[in-house]
C-alpha cells in the first residue's frame, strides 16, 4: 500500500462512523459503471427511496438471521 493511500485511509478511519458509511458507499457506487444485469428505472427509484429512508433513521434494519427466525415463527 502506497504511503499516500495509507494516509487516505488512516484520515477516512478518523471519521464519525456516519460520514465513514457515507464514503463507503459513495466509492461502492463509483465501481457499479457497468451493471451485471439490467436494472428498470421504477427499481432504481425504489432502492433510492429505501436507501434514504435508511439514511434518515425512517427505518429500522434487522439482520438476515432474525428475519428468517421471524418468517420461521409466522410460518412452521
């Protein structure tokens, strides 16, 4: 690793958490230039709207082992 990104990193790991996610996903998004499948524009508004209800705190996020425990519970 070049100094300069060791750099980059050690000042990107000083950020409030908040701002680290927000960077995160700004660089992930700067990867997606060619989509492996296609994507219609009504869901590429949808996750748009979901990613800032989440952004927002509009939402809250359960993991996946929960979510499954839940549909498990609801339907033996």
């Amino acid at each position: 690793m070049s100094s300069e990104l060791e750099d980059l990193v050690k000042k990107a790991l000083a950020l409030p958490a908040q701002t680290r996610a927000s960077l995160a996903e700004l660089l992930l998004e700067s990867l997606d230039h060619q989509e492996d499948f296609p994507v219609s524009d009504e869901w590429l508004d949808e996750i748009q709207r979901r990613c800032h209800a989440i952004d927002a705190g509009q939402v809250s996020l359960i993991d996946a082992d929960a979510a499954l425990g839940r549909l498990r519970q609801k339907y033996p």
